[in-house]
C-alpha cells in the first residue's frame, strides 16, 4: 500500500539534499563559461568551435559534482587523426591557461582531463555534425543529445532529474560505466521527460516487466517492438530521440534492472530520506567472513594480481571474461562455482569464487564402450591396464586417480603459465600479461582477510558479496 502523501514529504525533505545552492551554481558555472571562453579562443583557428554539454548544461547535476564537459567541434573535413590532435593540443592549452594539471584520457579516441582546484574538465574533440546520418564517431550524438533536451526544456524538471540520479547513486545503480552497469546521466534525463517526474518514474517502474521499451519520439510503431526486443536483447529499451538505431539503456544490466524496481517499490511502500542517502558500507569483520562460510558451507577462493594500468571500462569487461573461463575450466573438473564476481581497486585486481563443491574424491570413475564394441574395449584395456577395471551393466569403467582433488589446485595449475600460454587458455590479454608476472591465490580465511587488511575497498566488496539484495518482478 502507498501512502502517497508520506512520499512526497520524503521527496520534498530529499530536494534539501539533491539541489545546488545557489552560491554552488554561480561558482560551477563562472567556472565553466570562463573554461569555454578559453576554449573557443583556441579552437577558432582550426575553425572549430567549443560547447557546453552534459549535466552543467542542462542543470541537472547532483551537488559536490564540479564536473565539466566541453566538446570541441570540429568540420567534417578533418581527418580522424587531425582531429584526435588538434583536441589533445586545446585541452593542453586550456591547462596552460589555468595553469591546472592534465592528463590524457582514452574513450573511443583520446582527450583531456583538465584539474583545476576542485574541479574537473573533459575536453573532447568530435565533429560538428546536424544529424546523425553525418556521425562520424560515438561522441558525435553528445552535442545532439544536448541540443534535443534544451529544446525540450528539461531545466524545468532539473531537480526531478536531480531526485534520480541521487536515488541511483546512494543505492549504487548510477553510471553506464563498466564497473556499474548502472543508468547513465543522459538516460536519466529521458526517463524522467517521458515521464515529467521522480514520483511517476516509480509509479510505473515496478510494474516493468524485461524489454520494457520507452520510445519518447515515436520512431517505431508498436507492431515493431517485438523485433526491437529480439534486436537489442536488453532488459530496458530506451530508444534515442536523435539515433533511432540506439538503445540509450543498452548499458543497463538485468541486475540493476530489477534492482531499480526493487528499490523502486521498497521506497513507494516505506518511505524514508535513507533512499537518497549513500550508506557507508563496513569492510567484512574477520568474525563474519568464517561465520558466513560456516553458515552456508561454502568455501571461498581468492585470487589477487597487480591491477594492469587500464581504465575500469577495460578492465572490467576483461574480468568478467577472466571469471567466465575459470568457471568453464572448473566445470570441465567437476569443480562447481555458487557464485562468482570480480572487483578492481586502485592497485590490485581480484576474482572471488563462492565454491559449491571446491574438494572431490581421491578417485574418479571413467566410463568406457560398451562391451560389444571390440576395438574400443580393447583399446579402453590399453589405456587404463594399471587401473581397476570393471563393468557396469553393458559398460566398461575405470577407477582412476583423480589428478586435482581442491578446485585450488586446479586453478593455480591452469594459471601458472607464460603469458602466451593463458592467452591460448583464453585469459584476456591484460589480465594474462599481469598474471604471468605472478599472482595470489588463497581459501584460507586468515590470508583473505590479510588482503582486507592491506584493502579496505576489497572488504567493502566483499561485504556486499555476502549481502545479495533480494530483487522482486
């Protein structure tokens, strides 16, 4: 039951935490037109011209977020390689000017980060295009995206933009980055102008069901969703109003689909300002960690490498891989894995496995031919001579020795390799090349939360591991 009237006390009492001061905003935003007036003067000699875009623009960033994100665009003419340098020379110049540092950030083609004080500039050059037919590169839609939302006045329903972002963040659901699998800024802003506001957002969403589609402009007839869901597989389908052929949502995992509408319904039936603040998660006790294995009888393995010097949009993508194949391996052994997931801090990577069977029998049996096929039976004789033989029913078996009893053993086994060898194994080729040069490996209690010790971001994870969010359709 929703007491609708408690909600919107909590909604009102959650503005105080999700909008901007005004002192804030005039000191982002001199801020910001100061860098774009440097920007400009430097791009127009290449004919080229800087923009505003993003929250800053539309006036739906979260406070505490001094965030910038000026795009340089660039005519068509420019080369690929032309442009990537004359963006790179600009973010270069525009630290000058502030006398900030920088550093070089990949996307799909570099750009800079500019730090200055406590605020942050992303210079990215694309190319200045009128629709998408022109696109030339992913970042290109960015200046359309901002165009189409200005001129459907999203700055009226900011701080309802402002309500989900923060509702995402404090419950760990924001950014369509690898690490999150969450909702990006700019599909935020779409679900709350399909739907005008936070409160009607939620109404609906718990009665999502997956391949929901939210098509605001009307691209495609509703005889055609049925394809659309076979097409994009997603479990939330938000159709760009500038690229028809783009799903905004396609980051969006199933997981943090259905905890969205987990929350969603937990906050419409008990109300409170909690759902708009981010709770401070404790790293695992030692206590908890043997108790939760003892509890459910599990045992957990460990694995800990050097972080290779990549951006989690790389790294993650490759752990998840990574994790993927040890579990195909230990299968292939009759290993089995309850659960799995990896997480990347900033100095140390790490794959955890929550073992259903992690220890087997000294022996196993192999099954042979049938008994009526000669040839093989004489061959199975052959090849198990210094084994029990025997039949079963029609069948030839043999007992053999097991080669690994500990899904441990089989592990560190398979990864003690050079790095080509793990690549032929199917390891990702950044996480093989940090592997080769060595690795930690452990089920032992007292080492796992050595690694706690020396990472405290580690045992938050791992924490939240153990706490597994019960999700509802």
């Amino acid at each position: 039951m929703i007491d609708e009237e408690r909600v919107r006390e909590v909604i009102k009492e959650a503005y105080k935490i999700v909008v901007p001061s005004k002192g804030e905003v005039e000191a982002l935003l001199n801020f910001a037109y100061n860098v774009l007036k440097f920007a400009n003067e430097f791009s127009k000699v290449y004919n080229a011209e800087a923009e505003i875009v993003g929250s800053v623009a539309r006036d739906t960033w979260l406070p505490g977020k001094k965030e910038v994100d000026i795009f340089v665009k660039f005519p068509l003419y420019f080369s690929r390689e032309k442009l990537e340098e004359l963006g790179l020379i600009i973010g270069k110049r525009i630290a000058e000017e502030l006398n900030a540092e920088y550093k070089i950030e990949y996307a799909e083609h570099p750009y800079v980060k500019v730090f200055f004080q406590d605020f942050t500039v992303d210079v990215v050059p694309c190319y200045k295009i009128k629709s998408i037919d022109e696109m030339k590169s992913a970042v290109d839609r960015s200046p359309l995206h901002n165009e189409y939302l200005l001129k459907k006045r999203i700055n009226l329903i900011s701080n309802e933009v402002r309500l989900l972002k923060q509702f995402l963040v404090a419950n760990e659901m924001y950014g369509a980055e690898a690490k999150v699998n969450g909702f990006s800024g700019y599909l935020c802003e779409l679900l709350i102008l399909n739907y005008g506001s936070f409160l009607n957002l939620l109404k609906d969403a718990i009665n999502w069901l997956p391949g929901k589609i939210i098509d605001i402009e009307k691209h495609y007839d509703e005889s055609e969703y049925l394809k659309l869901r076979k097409i994009f597989k997603s479990a939330l389908i938000v159709i760009d109003p500038v690229d028809k052929n783009r799903n905004v949502a396609a980051a969006l995992s199933f997981y943090n689909f259905f905890k969205f509408k987990t929350f969603a319904r937990k906050f419409l039936e008990n109300s409170t300002i909690d759902f708009f603040i981010k709770r401070e998660i404790e790293p695992i006790s030692y206590n908890d960690l043997i108790y939760l294995q003892m509890k459910r009888r599990t045992n957990l393995i460990v694995l800990r490498f050097k972080r290779p010097e990549i951006a989690d949009d790389i790294i993650y993508p490759q752990m998840r891989k990574f994790a993927k194949r040890i579990d195909e391996i230990l299968k292939m052994y009759s290993f089995k894995v309850l659960w799995k997931d990896v997480f990347c801090s900033k100095d140390f990577c790490y794959l955890v496995l929550e073992m259903e069977i992690s220890k087997l029998p000294k022996v196993e049996k192999r099954e042979g031919p049938i008994v009526f096929d000669i040839e093989n039976s004489i061959n199975f004789f052959k090849k198990y001579k210094d084994y029990l033989i025997t039949v079963e029913k029609d069948r030839l078996v043999a007992e053999i020795p097991r080669r690994f009893e500990r899904a441990i053993d089989k592990i560190k086994d398979s990864l003690s390799a050079d790095e080509q060898r793990l690549i032929s194994k199917g390891i990702p080729n950044f996480i093989a090349r940090e592997i080769s040069k060595g690795f930690e490996l452990t089920d032992e209690s007292s080492k796992i939360y050595k690694f706690i010790q020396e990472d405290i971001e580690f045992g938050r994870f791992l924490k939240k591991f153990f706490e597994k969010e019960k999700l509802i359709l």
